[in-house]
C-alpha cells in the first residue's frame, strides 16, 4: 500500500483510528494485517512527504501532556504538587527552572518516570 496524497493519507489515519477503536482483541487477522499495512503506509508518507519531525521532549512538555491528560487547570495542578501556583507557571513558561522538590512531585503525584525526568533537566 502506498500513499500517494493528504486526502489519502488523513482518509488511511481515519481508518486507523477506527480500526484501534475497536479494541486488539476484537480485530480478526485480516484486520490487524490491514492496520499494520496502513500505519506502515502512513508513517512512509510522514517520514519522506510531509517530514514531519519529532517534538523535542523536555520536562514541561511532559507535564504539559499530563496536565491536557488529565483535563486539570494549573491550580489543581499546583495544590496536586504541593507548589504554589506562580512558581509552576513559570516552570512551565520557561521563566525558571525545574527544581529537585518539583520533578520529585512530578515523579511522585503525576506518575512520571524518575529516570525521564533527570535525562530531560
């Protein structure tokens, strides 16, 4: 299977997708070799048409991604962490730092691993 346009490429992600939804354990053979056909299919086209590039990940970034999972504002964020709320903003805006008490927290409240952590500082 090969790719030859967007509108195929985002039509190829909508059947992956559904495809996902529906649970690994649910997929027939012939299924699951259809998804690994179009998600192979899919990340050629990523790779070498739209070249599309990885995001660096850092330490906010993953928080960032934490905090959208669990649909919380900074607020609660900050009371989860035991931190006040202007020094997680500006941990997350790049203004300061991430300190030991705060990737610690991070660790701890938010299930972060430790060893992503330090690489990431």
């Amino acid at each position: 299977m090969k790719i030859k346009s967007n509108k195929e490429y985002k039509e190829t992600l909508h059947k992956v997708y559904k495809l996902m939804n529906k649970g690994e354990k649910k997929l027939t053979a012939a299924e699951k070799e259809r998804l690994e056909q179009m998600a192979k299919a899919a990340e050629y086209y990523e790779d070498h048409v739209l070249k599309i590039m990885p995001l660096p990940v850092t330490v906010v970034s993953v928080v960032q991604e934490k905090i959208e999972e669990l649909d919380i504002p900074q607020v609660k964020l900050s009371k989860m962490l035991n931190i006040g709320t202007s020094k997680l903003s500006q941990i997350l805006n790049g203004k300061r730092k991430p300190d030991v008490p705060f990737l610690k927290a991070v660790h701890e409240k938010l299930n972060i691993d430790g060893n992503l952590l330090l690489e990431k500082v």
